[in-house]
C-alpha cells in the first residue's frame, strides 16, 4: 500500500501537451478515478505513474520516493489494460505466474501464489486454458490476477471494462469494487465512462486538455462542478447553461421543475420555459425546450420523476423552477464558479 | 403522368464475370506455365531418361539417373553435404541476425529512414553483380579486408579467401547470408509491429527484462513469422547457384560445391541432360515437405 503523487507533471508529444502540468495526490488505498474525454491525457498520465512514459516534465512519488527515471518493474505498481494484454501463447495460470517468475520466485511459492490470486478471483477451474478459450469477463479476471499476485503497492487500471458488453459491465464493476475494497491497495482508474467514474470512485479528477479540472467526490464534482466543462461532462442529460452577459446561470435538469412541483418551502428561481417536446422513458419524462429571458434560444432539457405527474403540453410557455441553492453560476468568458454572492447584477431573469 | 424510361446501357461481354475473370487470370497462367510448368515437367521427364546434349533421345531408364549420380559420382554427394551444411548455417545466421536487425529498424532513433535504406540495399542490387562485388572483396591478391587488416599489423601477406576450403565456404555463407539479411529482418519487423503495445507494455510491467520479454514475449509472438522468413531464406539459399558460381565455381576443387552448381555443370556445361536434371531435382521433394512442415507449424502457432 502506498500513496501515489505525481507535481507539475508535463508530457509534450511534439509541441502538443498531452498532460499539462497536474498535481494529484491520493490517499492510502484510496480508488481513485481519472476520468476525461478521449485524448485529454489521462491515459498518459496513467502510463508516466507507470513507468511506460517519461515525463517531459515535473516528479512522480509512489510511497513518498521519486521514481523518476526508474522502469516499471521496480515500482511496485500492477497494471490492468484496456485489451487485458494476457500472453496469448501462454495458459492462464503461466499468465498469473510470469510476474512471479520475473521476480525470481521458487516454483513452490509460485504455484501457491497463483493459486492464492486465481481462487481470490474465482479462476481456478480456468487455471490450464488459454486466454483464447476465455470470454471477456474471464480475461479480465485473469488479468486482474495477473495484477494482484504480485501484491503491488499500487493498481494502475486503464479502462479495463470497456471492452465488456453493457450487461457483463454492471457485474464487473461490482466485483471489481468490491475486489479493491477487500485487497486495500491504492487504486488508479482511468475511465471515459462518467457512470463508472461516479459509482467507483472515492474521488474523481475530472482532466480535459492535458489538465485537472477539478478533483473531489463524487458528490463535490457533480453537485458543484469547478467549471462548465465540467457541469457538462457529468450528469446525463448535462447541465443546463444558459448565458447572460458577463455570467452563466446552470442548473441540472432534475433540479428543472414545474413551479408548483419546486416549491418545498425554500426560496426558488423561476423561469419561463417553452417546451417543444416531450420523450416518455418509463421511469421519466424528458422534456426538451427553451428559456426566455437569456442572451439566445439555448437548448434546455428537464428531467421529470415519474413521480411528478404534472401534464405538459408542447409548443407552449410553462412556468418552471430550480431550487435557489441548486443554481450554479459561471464566468462566461473563463468558465469558472463563481459564488453567487460575488455576482456584480441580480440575475434574475 | 409520363413515366421517364431511362434508356437502357448497353451490356458489354465484359460485364459477366465468367468472361472477366478468367480474361484476367490468363496471362499469370501462362506465364506460369510456360517458364515454371514447361521446365519442371521436362526436368522430371529428363532425370527419367539418359538424355545428353550429342544424344537428345528421350530413352527411358527409370531411375538408374537417380542411382548413378547418387552412388557413382561422389562430387554429388559432397555437393549435397556442402548443400546441407551452407542452408542450415547461414540460415540460423539469418534468422539470428535479421531478428536483431529487426529490433534496432523498429526502435526510434535520429536517421532511421537511412539506415533503413542501406540495409536493404544489398536486396535490390541483382545478384550476380552483388557477388562480383564480393569476388573483389575477397581478391587474394588486392582484397580490401586484407589491406585493412595489413595496414593496423594483424596480418602479414594475404588471406587466400576463396582459395582455402574452409575459407571459402565461410565466405560464401557469408554472402549469403549478408543478401538474405534485409529480406528476412523486412518480413520479422512485420512480426515484430504487430504484437500490441499492450502486451509489451504489460511485460514491463510485470517485470520482465530484456532478455525474459525477448525470449518470452516476443520471439514466441513471432514464431510464425520467424519460419516463413527462415523458410524463404533456405529455399533462397538451397535454390541459388548465382553466389557460388560467380565466387568460387564450386572451387577449391569442389569444395564449395552445392546442388544448383553441380547440376549447372554436369547438366549445361558437360551435357549430360539426364543426369543434370536428377540433380537439380534431388532435393525438391525435401524442400516441399520442409516448406509444409514450416507453414503448417506457422498456422498452427497462430491459432493457438
């Protein structure tokens, strides 16, 4: 167990930044989760903790020692792949053994190890097959194994549900959970899937453009997002945003509710709400329209409970609420929070 | 209404495919049959027969050809000796070397495309006058690698490269295997690109060193097309006669002799077709069951 941090780390690929000078500090067998958009460096980032890369720039520490420079078998770290990466000329338990083997271990302790992680994971029974004859969840039990036999300070996981179908996902996020949580070691996990990154995650560092956004939990990052990037890259549908001069006004389209619905005693911002359509999901209704009042006809979408039974008819003016406490207001030009108290005009429309 | 019926596009001979295709396939056919098929067929008629060049009657004699050359001629069975022992030595120089070579051309360094370039130069210069480089190379009187040698004072007169047995049967490896070089580190880098990242990567990880990755990783990923390149480099050497003739004509005193040559000079130049011909067919049925052994091991490494 360890705790993995990483200062003012830089990778330039040319003159192009892949990750751009970013802080990161994890707790003692905390599950962390790197979460971003394709291409905004958090793989990178992954693969310099690592050892795969080398920083153009800035310290990475694992267990509060430098490891710059050193390679990635003496950094006590365990890596699971998107592709799982098993050695597909070798059978499962030659797989879960190969790290053993590279330490120098005897083949007793070997074999009692491999045994140790295939029956923490389930496997055994899979023990002489080849990663060939295995599906998806399978492999990616193995190369969890593969992981954890060697007792690593630190797990260093890239996307390794992503190439699961969408049902064998919910499973495997589960047991992977839960797995992390029974081992105790400090966890890295990189994902583009802001679902995964919600339910797994102790904190979330939400990384655009080679950079950290902002990093908190689940609740922080969701409920206060430090910028519109990120009040749009979480939450599905994202956050509402709606501009007005020097200011942007969001709320999240489950806090957007008929006026009579809204009002539980609190203080309310109410809005005039143009629907254009209706979509029945079963469990809720999203309704998709506009606000007057704003600097353009910016697109609006509100998530109803099936609870709210509240008719709706389209193409016409409703008036809509959002809890006062639950807007969130923005710097147009910068993106970035601001507190509501700082606002220069009243922003009530 | 008025329906617009287009007009209809005439149909060409050449829109059915049954006509197509084989309008297609025929020039390779016949190519093939006429400078691969037409020679074959002949040199197994004439290995059958005692044909020779003042002689020219197909008489049938079975396999009485075959037994001569084999039990009363015994430069043939230092040729096949020779044969053996140049293929399997310059192909295990090949392979070893080519899968070096294939490492350093993948990795990322300054000038790659150069040095990329020079080692495949030796592949696109024609043989023959790739050799006769080689044969001034090797002179024993003005040899470059002698003067060199002379000049630093590790050598005092000339080394006889092509005039001593051992020699030269060194030195004709050693051509050999410096042509077949490029080709086969081209077709091992295609092995070597296309074992993922992901896996090399997860190697590293999981501690494995440069020569663990080597012997562990990445040559057993590579098998299959480490045999197809040593496949083409011992059907390359068996069937080349070019790098002996031009070097040592078989020399000293057939010491250097091998299959290709031989044949040449008892089939061509003595005119004895018959005997010619079972020569240079002696080691076909070898070569066909060494290149299906080698691309069935391949296929099955790949499955896994």
């Amino acid at each position: 167990m360890a705790v993995v941090e990483v200062r003012g780390i830089r990778k330039m690929f040319g003159d192009v930044p892949a990750v751009d000078g970013v802080d990161l500090r994890t707790e003692e067998g905390e599950f962390l989760v790197l979460l971003g958009p394709s291409g905004c460096g958090k793989t990178t980032l992954l693969r310099m903790i690592a050892g795969l890369e080398t920083p153009s720039d800035g310290e990475v520490f694992i267990g509060g020692e430098s490891v710059n420079g050193l390679p990635p078998r003496i950094r006590k770290i365990a890596m699971v792949f998107q592709s799982y990466a098993l050695y597909p000329h070798m059978t499962v338990f030659r797989n879960i053994a190969f790290p053993l083997k590279a330490e120098g271990l005897d083949r007793d302790e070997q074999r009692e190890k491999v045994e140790w992680a295939a029956g923490l994971l389930d496997i055994t029974r899979l023990l002489e097959r080849r990663p060939r004859q295995l599906s998806g969840g399978e492999r990616q039990r193995v190369a969890l194994a593969r992981a954890l036999v060697r007792e690593p300070d630190v797990f260093l996981l890239d996307e390794p549900l992503s190439n699961l179908d969408a049902k064998l996902r919910a499973a495997a996020r589960d047991d992977l959970l839960e797995f992390q949580r029974r081992v105790a070691t400090t966890t890295i996990y990189v994902t583009h899937d802001q679902v995964e990154a919600m339910g797994m995650g102790d904190r979330i560092a939400v990384m655009n453009h080679g950079k950290v956004h902002q990093f908190g939990t689940p609740e922080h990052v969701y409920n206060d997002p430090a910028d519109t990037f990120v009040a749009t890259f979480l939450g599905s549908p994202p956050m509402n945003l709606l501009h007005k001069g020097k200011y942007v006004v969001g709320f999240r389209p489950e806090q957007f509710l008929p006026e009579s619905v809204a009002n539980d005693g609190g203080a309310t911002t109410g809005f005039t709400y143009h629907v254009n359509r209706v979509e029945y999901l079963g469990a809720e209704r999203y309704l998709y329209g506009h606000v007057r009042g704003f600097d353009e006809e910016t697109k609006v979408i509100a998530m109803l409970p099936v609870t709210v039974q509240v008719p709706i008819t389209t193409d016409q003016d409703h008036r809509f609420a959002v809890a006062s406490d639950k807007v969130r207001y923005f710097l147009t030009e910068t993106g970035e929070r601001v507190d509501p108290e700082m606002l220069q005009a009243p922003l009530r429309p | 209404m008025t329906t617009a019926t287009t007009p209809r596009q005439p149909r060409y001979l050449l829109d059915n495919e049954r006509v197509l295709a084989p309008l297609f396939m025929t020039p390779a056919v016949l190519y093939i049959i006429a400078l691969v098929g037409f020679p074959f067929v002949l040199s197994i008629v004439l290995s059958l027969t005692d044909a020779t060049v003042g002689n020219p009657t197909y008489d049938f004699v079975g396999l009485e050809t075959f037994r001569r050359i084999l039990f009363d001629d015994p430069v043939f069975r230092t040729a096949l000796w020779n044969t053996f022992v140049f293929a399997v030595i310059a192909n295990v120089l090949v392979v070893v070397l080519a899968k070096a070579l294939a490492m350093v051309l993948v990795s990322d360094f300054r000038g790659k495309w150069f040095v990329r370039f020079l080692v495949l130069l030796p592949w696109t210069a024609p043989v023959s006058l790739a050799t006769i480089t080689w044969l001034w190379t090797l002179d024993s009187i003005f040899s470059p690698i002698d003067w060199v040698l002379r000049s630093v004072g590790l050598l005092d007169g000339n080394i006889i490269w092509l005039g001593k047995q051992n020699l030269a049967m060194s030195s004709v490896i050693a051509v050999h295997t410096w042509r077949i070089v490029p080709l086969a580190a081209v077709i091992m880098m295609a092995g070597l690109t296309s074992i993922p990242q992901e896996i090399r990567d997860a190697s590293e990880v999981d501690g494995a060193g440069f020569w663990r990755k080597l012997f562990q990783i990445t040559i057993p990923l590579m098998a299959p097309i480490i045999a197809v390149a040593a496949l083409f480099g011992l059907i390359l050497t068996i069937t080349d006669m070019s790098v002996v003739f031009v070097l040592t004509r078989g020399g000293p005193t057939h010491g250097t002799q091998v299959l290709s040559t031989w044949a040449f000079f008892k089939g061509i130049e003595g005119g004895s077709l018959g005997q010619g011909a079972a020569i240079a067919l002696f080691l076909f049925p070898v070569l066909v069951a060494v290149a299906a052994l080698i691309l069935r091991m391949a296929r099955r490494r790949e499955v896994l």
